[in-house]
C-alpha cells in the first residue's frame, strides 16, 4: 500500500463535527443506508483528488455526488430531464443515483473527464445530517481499497484507510448492504448501469420502459466502473447451488441449511439478509485465512439481481 499520506484518522460519531473536515477541505468516511462513502467537498478539486489518493482508485472511474437534499441538485447538473425527476420523487432519499448531464462547476476529476454526473440523496439519517452540515455537495465512492469489498461498517472503513483519511463519522452497519442502483437518465428510456438496492421491479413500477444495461449492447458509452475489479476478498469465491459435500476448509454464505461442516459458514433467513451480511463476511474471511468462499446463488429478483452482480464480480478476477 503507498504511504504517501500518513495522517491522524479522527472518530466521531457527531455528523457537525465530520463536517467541519469536508469544509476545511478534507475527506471524510461517513454512512449511508447502502454502504459507508468517503467523501469530500464536491467543488473543491483538490479534496477530490485526495479520495483517489487514498483509495488508491483508477482515475477513468466517476464519483457520485451526494447531496442532502433533491433541490442540491441543481447546483449539480445542467439538465434535468423528466425520467430523473419521477425518480427523484419516487425514491430520493434512497438507495438510488440518477445519471444526467454535469454543470460546468463540477470538476472533471470528479467525472473522470464524463460529461455526465451521478447525483443521489442518501435515506440514512445521520448521512443526511452530515449532508447538511457540508454545506455543498459532497463526491463520494464507497470508502474502501479501490478494488475490496465496500465497508458496511465503521470498522470496515478504519480497516482499509486508518491514516490515509481526516475523519470516519462513525455510525450504524449500513440497512442494505450493497451500493445504490445507477439509472442513467440522459438515455431515453434511461437505462440501470449497476443493479442495486431499489430493485428493476420497482423502478419498472414507475417507468416500465427502463432498460438493464448489458456489456455488450450497442453502442453504450455506460458506467467505466463496471470495467474494473470490484467487492473482491483475498479468497477466491465460486457461485454454487449447495456447499461441496466434500469440501471441509473452506467458507459458506447463503440460505439452505447445510449438510457439510465449511470451516466457517453464514446461514441467513432472507436474500435480504444475504445481501446485508455478505461484504461484511467476505472481510471477516479474509482476517480469518480462509482461500476459498462459496455463495449460493439466488434468484434473481428484487435485492437478487443486485447481489448475484456482486457475486459474479468477486468470483471473477
Ligand atoms: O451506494 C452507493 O452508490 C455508494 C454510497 C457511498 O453512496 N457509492 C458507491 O460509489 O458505490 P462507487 O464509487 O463505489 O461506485 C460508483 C459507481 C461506479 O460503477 C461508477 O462507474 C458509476 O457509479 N458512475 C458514477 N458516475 C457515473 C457517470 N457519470 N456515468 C456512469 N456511471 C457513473
Ligand atoms: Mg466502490
């Protein structure tokens, strides 16, 4: 890991005080109802270079704007357009960031050199607390090592970036459990460029046209994110229906009982669940040893269609 920052880490669990670094031109790990971000003032074009510092994150990969309130967003864009704004109304605050055109005041860092801008409004309250206090909008990736599971828990974060960040706000393990779903809505019908936590089927409720995106499809500029390695342990992980009956030093996480003994297993209630506990085990693997994670698969809808995405990512590498 580079150590060309080295600097003191402060905990808080004051949203006020967490602020008060990203007005002075830091950056700053707060929670969010999806995962933790690492944040910093969205205009300030110095404190958004250091969040790339300091996840180590390839610089051809944009930043989401957070804002504490829709009306920010203004400040954000150059064009809203009709999808984003029904959207908006229907899920912010929530788990959801709507791609449109940038304004000219967002530094080109932040977009990676892209003409467009992700914005969304998280729903967890001490994030919006936190929001507020910023006074600006605040860039925000999830605030782990570029490449590593995204942190759902305070501990997560000070895991990967003790020393390199000014401020983890500490709060709550993060409700969901995997990152927003990515709508861009400069195509019309817009189209989802991550799966996440509002599901196809309820945005689909809303604008029944939407499109998934698929790698392949013509013509699609689309998420550069989606190229890299992303939510990845140190374990290598394989998708099954059921735990190898034969295998015994390996992990299991998923939702069938089980009639072999991993040498660590998580059994959960719900997909739900799954999807809550899943990057949370994935570090736990990694402090515990182990080489080998196996996740059952699920079905894919609702929150499914979102974890089966980051499952196959961190079985691809
Ligand atoms: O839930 C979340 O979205 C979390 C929390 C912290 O809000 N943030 C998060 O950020 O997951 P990050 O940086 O880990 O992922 C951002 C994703 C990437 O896949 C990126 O390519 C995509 O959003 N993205 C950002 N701006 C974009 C843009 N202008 N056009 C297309 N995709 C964009
Ligand atoms: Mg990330």
């Amino acid at each position: 890991m580079s150590e060309t920052l080295r600097v003191f880490t402060e905990l808080t669990t004051l949203p006020e005080e967490a602020a008060a670094f990203i007005r002075s031109g830091g950056i700053v790990a707060f929670p969010t109802e999806t995962v933790y971000g690492l944040g910093s003032d969205a205009f300030d074009e110095r404190a958004v270079a250091k969040i790339f510092e300091a996840k180590m994150r390839p610089p051809d990969n944009p930043l989401i704007a957070h804002v504490g309130a829709v009306e920010q967003i203004g400040d954000l864009v150059s064009e809203m357009t009709g999808a984003a704004r029904l959207l908006l109304e229907t899920f912010a605050p929530g788990p959801l960031t709507v791609v449109l055109k940038k304004s000219r005041r967002v530094p080109a860092i932040a977009t990676a050199g892209l003409d467009t801008v992700g914005v969304r409004v998280p729903s967890n309250p001490t994030a919006n607390e936190f929001l507020k206090a910023c006074g600006a909008p605040v860039f925000a990736p999830s605030a782990n090592i570029s490449g590593r599971p995204s942190p759902t828990t305070w501990q997560a974060v000070f895991e990967d970036l003790d020393g390199r960040i000014d401020c983890i706000l500490k709060g709550e393990t993060a409700e969901i459990g995997l990152e927003s779903t990515v709508v861009d809505c400069t195509a019309d019908p817009p189209v989802v460029l991550r799966p996440g936590g509002v599901s196809i089927e309820t945005l689909r409720a809303v604008i029944p046209e939407i499109e998934v995106y698929v790698p392949d499809m013509p013509g699609a500029p689309r998420s550069p994110g989606l190229r890299h390695i992303h939510y990845a342990p140190k374990a290598f992980v394989e998708i099954v229906e059921r735990y190898p009956a034969d295998v015994a030093d390996a992990a299991f996480i998923g939702i069938s009982r089980l009639d072999a003994e991993p040498a660590k297993a998580l059994v959960c209630d719900s997909v739900e669940e799954y999807a809550h506990r899943v990057f949370a085990f994935f570090r736990e693997c990694d402090r515990d040893g182990i080489k080998k994670i196996y996740c059952e698969r699920v079905p894919e809808t609702g929150i499914g269609v979102a974890l089966m995405d980051r499952l196959r990512r961190a079985a691809s590498r």
